[in-house]
C-alpha cells in the first residue's frame, strides 16, 4: 500500500512556480518569502544542492538585514539542505546555531520550536529516536504555550519518531490529535493515510477503510495526487476483505489519475491485474501484467517484475496452460535471482571495503611495532658497544640487553604469527562456510531467512571489526559478540543444538574490560567437533560469573567428549595454546590469577567437554 509522508521542510508549502533568476529582495520578510516559495520546492524534489546554490547567494542578503527571525530560518534551510545531503555533521552546526540565536533573542518562541522539532528530524535521520523523541517532546509542550498552529506537524513527527520506537498507544495518541487539529488539506491527508496505515498494521481493515471512505466525501480533499493514492490505498484494503467487486473501481479510478498525472508505474497497475486474477477474469489480468511489465521494465523494478512473472505463471495455470506457467515461473526465478544478486552484491561490496580498511590497519600497525622494535634493538646495539668499551664490570649489563633484544625479537615474531593466525581464521575459513550457508539458503529459494542470516553476519563481522582492533575491549560487547555468532551457527546448524547463555546481573554497568575472542573460539571447538555426527540433540551451556578480581566462565556441551590424539584437527590445539598464552601473559599484567581447565565430563559419568576460564578483567 502506498502512504503520504511529509519531507523535512521547516515551513509551509506554498504552490508556487520556481524562478528563472535568483531576485534581490530588500526586506526581511520578501527574503523569507522567498525562501518559502522559491526554495522549498526544490526540497520537494528532492534535489538539495540546487536548493543549497540558491541559500548561499542568498546569505550576503542575510548577514545585511540582521534580522533575527530571517537569520533562524536561514539556519533552519540550510541544516534541511544538509540534512538531505546526508551532512549530518554539518546539519547540526546549522540547527544548533538557530536554536542558541532563538534562544538569545527571539521573544515569541516560535523559532526555538522550530529549530528544536527540525533537530528532532537529524536524529531521527541518524537512527536515534531517544534524542530525536527529547527534542520534539519539548517543541510539543512549548507549541502548546505560544503556538498551537505549529503543534499538528510537532504530532505528525512524534508520531513517525513512535512508530520507528515502536509505541503503538503514543503512536495513535499523536495521530489522531494531529489528524484533530490541522486545518491543512494535505497534512491532513497525511494523517489519515498514516492512521489508516496503522488500522491495517494492527489488523483492523474495517477502520481503515472507514477512515478511506470517510474522506471521500469531504471536500477538504480535492488534489488529484491524494485522491489516486487514496483511491488505490482504497481498493486494495477492501480486496484484503475479499470485497474485489467493490474494490475494483477504485483501483481503476487511481489508475486513470495517476495515468493522467504522468505517475502510472508497474506497482500500481500490478495490483489491477492481481484483482482481476482473484476475481477469476484471467484474461483482463493478463493485460494488464503485460503493461506492468513493460512500466517495470523500463523503471528497473526489480521486485515488481519478480511479482509480474509469478502471476502470470498462476494465470496460466489457472486456464490449464500448463507450459506457459512453467516457463513464467523459470522466468521468476531467474527475475528474483537478479533481485537477491544485486542486494546481497551491495552488501558484500560494503563487507569488502570494510574488511580492506581493517586490512590496511592491521598492515599499519604492524609496521609501526617493527619499527619501534627495530628502534630498540639499534639503541640496544649502541648501549653494547658503550658497554664493551666500559669494560668487563658491565659484561652482566651487555648480557642482559642482549637477552632483552632476543625477547623482543620473539615478540614481534609472535605477534606477526598471531595476526596471520587471526586473519587466516576470520577471513578464508569462517567467511567461507557463512557464504556457503547463504548459498544454500538462496538455491533453496529461502529469502527471508537469506536476509535475516546476511544481516547477522553483517551485524558478527561489524563487531568484530571493531573488537579486533583493541587489545580490551568492555565484557558487554564481548558478551555481545558471542551472541551474534551463536545465532548465526544457530541458523547454520537449524535443529542440530540449542545454547544457553547467562552472565551475572548488573554486567553491562560494571564497566569491565577483557581481551577479546578469548570463549568464541571454545564455542567453536564445540559446534564444529563435539556436537559433530551427534544421534541426539546438542546443548551447549554458556556461565560467566564474577569472582573479586577475575571472572569464572565455564562452556560446557553434551557431546562427544575429548578423541584421540589422532582425529584431533591442528587449528583447535591450536587455538588452545594461543589461548592458554593469553591467560598467561594476562595473569602477568594483572598480577591475577589467570587459568584454563579442559574436562572430559565421561570421568565424571557424563557426556561432552566442560572448559573452565579464570579470566583477570580491568576496570574501564
């Protein structure tokens, strides 16, 4: 179904014409004028930099008048134009200025709602609805006091800022006080489009198609645009009811509206057919998928043209015409196959660029301890020779450098095998059988589960990214890491194991830090060997507990146990005795005691493998 939103736009829409030349307007409300006329249409049409040419020629004019409300505004357009531009940063600056100048000196309070409620638009653009829900709650209750005008647009965003957060009640609170109040034609419209949006997603057609009908005998709602959307939205809510006789002429009715605005598209006309289908009148769906297809086509819909295939693979195979709807139907296929390709190619394109970023730091960092290594063995090799010249009393002294520059040697040889080791194992390995799964899962036309597997994986390899490169990182994103990964071999493995995970209460706040990676690789050694050809369903059990100075962490599994030295794979010794490494050294950092314990639980009549890790954190 389609809905109308309202762009980012600080003032009213004025139906104006847009210029041929920028004009030198002489007083501050012919600028403002100006601006609301000339300007905002560009908004409208998307198309900010053009908006931004006309703001920048129109600053000198600004700075001259020094008019306060004309200055706020100015702010407020171009933090709109930033905004667009996905300048987020730059956008602040704009909006903050306007609000600490209406703030100072605009006696009305009128600007200062303004600029709280479009900063309240920024943080909603960045994804964060508690900042964006501080802001216009305070635009609601100030509107409230100096100008109720302003308060059914405060409504529209707060209710946008509650759907994002999910607050159904608060969400049709501000609906319907918004729809109440404005007087507006079409932010009236919007309001009921977006109540009847609600209705349908709380299941209620009844009143969605109530509200429908309702404005199609007021006469406040007259522009053609809204009425083919609402005619549209109309017919398709009433063929969800099964009501396709009375829902038909609507849809046509949009039809012929959108054809004579210049807006006709496959979406539209697909719904057409798919009315028709359900009425039985094959052939009119026939026709017109075939003219969805071709405005599909030409728009590069994707998604449309998959939906266009399907249907007329059901269409001939309801008139028995069996061939075509196996054609139609290959055709589908390969129609969605383009669609998933394209998706899931963005995002591996984003995957790749950030695993080359992280490829890049890690060769810079490297770089930057071999040098200061190297540096230290040329000052050690300088302090010898001083040492040798001195005489046989600092021999002892000689020896010792000579000690330290071996260890350091070792070190960066040990720290140039790990991250080898660490990219060898994130990269080829893990990356691989993740594809592989997601390949599976697309030949097996499962789309649903393809994205929400993609999206998991993008959300591990993110987190990753960013504990990898900190020698600490806080338990909770750890903890959050581990998490992500479980659910991610959860989907791989459907139905072979469960998995508990608790830590102690209160673990987000308690600011700990540990080093990263240290249990996911003995959550992997279960997974991947003990619950491998298992008769029985796995269970791995996850217990993080916090002792004064170390936390108790214990992974058990109910699988196969320890194997014989000879079925052992050399990646998990391996990675064992990395780890046992890195409880050492970090037992000698922190002066704690750091421990691993590995357990075949069949000496204590049981099954599978217990590991136990006494862990030293630090504090944040």
């Amino acid at each position: 179904m389609r809905f109308i939103t309202f762009l980012p736009i600080i003032v009213a829409i004025a139906g104006c014409t847009r210029p041929q030349a920028v004009r030198s307007p002489a007083k501050a409300d012919s600028v403002l004028a100006f601006m609301k006329s000339d300007i905002n249409p560009y908004f409208h049409d998307r198309q900010p930099a053009e908006a931004g040419r006309k703001l920048d020629s129109l600053y000198p004019a600004v700075q001259k008048l020094n008019d306060v409300g004309l200055t706020c505004s100015y702010f407020r357009f171009k933090g709109v134009q930033f905004i667009m531009e996905e300048k987020y940063d730059s956008a602040r600056i704009f909006l903050n200025e306007s609000l600490r100048l209406a703030t100072e000196k605009d006696s009305t309070g009128k600007h200062v709602i303004a600029a709280k409620i479009q900063l309240a638009d920024l943080w909603n653009e960045e994804a964060h609805p508690d900042s964006a829900l501080h802001y216009a709650r305070e635009a609601y209750y100030l509107a409230h006091k100096s100008d109720t005008n302003g308060l059914p647009l405060i409504c529209l965003r707060l209710s946008e800022i509650y759907s994002e957060i999910g607050d159904e009640p608060a969400l049709r609170k501000y609906l319907f006080e918004g729809f109440e109040r404005t007087t507006q034609p079409k932010l009236k419209t919007v309001f009921a489009n977006n109540i009847a949006k609600y209705y349908t997603e709380q299941k209620q057609l009844d009143s969605a198609v109530l509200f429908f009908k309702a404005m199609e005998n007021d006469t406040l709602f007259s522009n053609p645009y809204f009425d083919a959307v609402r005619y549209e939205n109309l017919g398709i809510l009433l063929d969800k009811q099964g009501k396709y006789t009375e829902g038909l002429p609507y849809q046509l009715k949009a039809l012929a509206l959108n054809r004579e605005l210049g807006v006709l598209d496959g979406e539209s006309v697909f719904g057409v057919a798919d009315t028709y289908f359900l009425m039985g009148r094959f052939t009119e769906s026939q026709t017109y998928l075939d003219t969805a297809y071709a405005l599909a086509t030409e728009a590069g819909d994707q998604s449309v043209i998959t939906k266009i295939w399907e249907k007329r693979a059901k269409n001939h195979a309801e008139r028995g015409q069996y061939r075509e709807a196996y054609a139609s139907m290959d055709s589908a296929m390969d129609a969605y196959e383009t669609e998933v390709d394209s998706s899931i190619a963005v995002q591996a394109r984003e995957l790749e660029t950030q695993y080359a970023v992280k490829a890049k730091d890690d060769e810079i960092q490297q770089l930057s301890f071999e040098n200061k290594v190297n540096r230290q063995i040329r000052q050690q090799q300088q302090l010898i020779i001083a040492a040798m010249i001195v005489g046989v009393a600092l021999v002892a002294a000689i020896g010792f450098l000579l000690y330290r520059r071996r260890k350091l040697e070792q070190q960066l040889r040990e720290t140039s095998l790990r991250q080898r080791l660490l990219r060898s194992q994130m990269e080829p390995h893990f990356i691989f059988n993740t594809l592989s799964v997601l390949q599976s899962f697309i030949r097996n036309d499962d789309r649903e589960k393809s994205i929400r597997y993609l999206n998991k994986f993008a959300r591990l390899v993110r987190i990753s990214l960013e504990n990898a490169r900190e020698s600490f990182v806080p338990l909770k994103d750890e903890v959050t890491a581990l998490e992500s990964y479980l659910a991610l071999q959860l989907m791989r493995f459907e139905g072979a194991f469960d998995y508990t995970l608790e830590v102690y209460e209160q673990y987000e706040e308690d600011g700990l830090l540990i080093p990263p990676m240290l249990l996911q690789p003995f959550v992997e050694n279960a997974i991947q060997h003990g619950l491998r050809q298992l008769d029985r369903k796995g269970l791995i059990s996850i217990h993080i507990g916090r002792g004064p100075h170390v936390l108790h962490c214990v992974i058990e599994d109910n699988g196969r146990g320890l194997q014989p030295e000879a079925e052992k794979q050399e990646k998990t010794s391996l990675s064992t005795v990395i780890t046992q490494e890195r409880l050492n050294m970090l037992g000698k950092q922190t002066k704690r005691p750091a421990s691993l314990r590995i357990i075949d639980k069949r000496s204590e009549n049981g099954q599978g493998i217990r590991v136990e890790l006494d862990v030293p954190f630090r504090r944040s």
